[in-house]
C-alpha cells in the first residue's frame, strides 16, 4: 500500500455505522487509470492551452480545430480503463443506505466501474448536445455527421457535453452535490488539488454540516488542514484497502435476509 498509509479506527468505524456517504473526486483519480492531463502533451496540441480550446467563444471562431481535440482526448481515453479504486467505490455504494459521487472527471470511468448515483459537474466527453435546439446526440450518430457536426433538425453546431472556461455549472448537478455533501455521515476528498471552485467548496459544506470529511490524495492540498483525516497516497491503493477493512454488509443483503 502506497506509504503504509495507516487508516484509524474511528475511520473504519464510522463507515461501519455510515448511512450517508458523499464523495467528491478530481482529475487525480483519472490520472492514476493514465488519462492525461492534456497540459504539456508531445504532437500539435503542445503548441495549445486548453484554455484557448476550451472555450465557447474558440468553439464558435474554429469548430473544426476543437472538435479534432475533443476527438483525439475520446480516442486516448477510450482505450484506458478504470482503476482499482473506481471499483472500490462502486462497491462501496452496495453498502451505504445513500451513496453519491461528484465528480469534476468527465471521463466516464466512474459509470464504467459500475458506480450508479454520479453527479457530473463538468459534463461527460462521451455526450453531445446541438447549440442551437439542444437536441442531444449519441456518439455514433456523431460519427455520421462530419468532421464539424451539425444538428438534423436545425442545423445547429453541435458541441461536446462539458463544461467549458467561463461556464456555469449545470444546476441540476450541482444542487443535488450540494444536497449529498450537506447530509452525509462521510464525506470523501479524493484525488483533488481542491481549488477550483464552486466545487472545492463541497468538502467545506459537508465539514460544516457535520460529516467526517476524509482526503485521499497524492500530496497535501489546501484543504487538508480542515479534514478530519487524511490519508495520503494513491486512490486506487487505499480505497481497496479501505473497503476490505469494514465489514458493513451490502443493501441488498440486508434486504434479502
């Protein structure tokens, strides 16, 4: 286990007894299943800041160039898979009465390791929507449309479903982040620099709403001097290790029994 992390008792405990879990993850789990960081990368897109790609205004002058982007970041991450802790916490979400995660990922390794209640609070780079009807598109109906899509309907560009620099968030998301940090008995910081707000916030709202705030990252953030405990090292380590050491039953066992 990465540093010999050592996991408290009351920790173990708590999540014995635990109704209510959030969880709130950043690019730093990705980042351990190998999906990149797109800041530095080697080829043409070395010569951009996501920054100058990211954004509504780059989308509208070239929508030609950001969808080449968008499509190589679909082709890298569709061949990575997720890591041992995105299957830690999915199991984990057997096991609590309500379990959710926020994620600032849009990577979908969360959903494809089977975890069931996700708040995506920058989207999802495996959706699409038209600027102008907001009609939705599957990625193969993209595939018929060209290298710049355009909507049957109304002709309207269509555009990645994420997030992009000066956006708000999407409301929905967000209020229902806000509401799973705001109860949970336990609430998990996983993988985030903790910066970038509205959503470093939410380990702060389940601190003050009285939940037992736990940050697993690589190194100490801003926030680790306000949680409860934190465990440093890799997620895909210590959350394996984390879910082995309680042995609160799943639902579905209980309902069953």
């Amino acid at each position: 286990m990465s540093g010999n992390v050592l996991i408290s008792p009351e920790l173990i405990s708590r999540l014995e007894h635990a109704e209510r879990v959030g969880v709130f993850t950043g690019a730093g789990m990705s980042a351990e299943s190998g999906v990149p960081t797109f800041r530095g990368e080697e080829g043409i897109w070395k010569k951009f800041k996501p920054e100058e790609l990211a954004n509504f205004d780059a989308f509208m002058r070239n929508p030609g160039l950001v969808w080449e982007w968008y499509n190589h970041r679909k082709q890298l991450i569709g061949g990575i898979t997720p890591n041992a802790g995105h299957y830690a916490l999915a199991a984990m979400e057997s096991r609590h009465r309500l379990f959710s995660i926020a994620t600032q990922n849009i990577d979908n390794l969360h959903q494809r390791a089977g975890s069931k209640t996700i708040h995506e609070l920058h989207g999802n780079i495996g959706r699409n929507y038209c600027t102008g009807c907001g009609t939705y598109y599957a990625e193969e109906q993209l595939a018929l449309l060209g290298d710049v899509p355009k909507s049957n309907s109304c002709r309207g560009l269509i555009r990645p479903d994420v997030v992009w620099f000066g956006e708000m968030l999407p409301a929905g998301e967000w209020d229902a982040a806000v509401r799973a940090a705001e109860r949970s008995d336990i609430y998990f910081s996983i993988g985030t620099s903790a910066v970038v707000y509205p959503a470093a916030s939410l380990p702060i709202l389940a601190k003050s709403a009285g939940a037992y705030v736990v940050e697993i990252n690589i190194e100490r953030t801003d926030f680790s001097r306000h949680a409860d405990e934190v465990l440093p090292g890799k997620s895909g380590e210590i959350l394996p290790h984390l879910l082995a050491q309680y042995a609160r039953p799943t639902i579905s066992s209980v309902e069953t029994h």
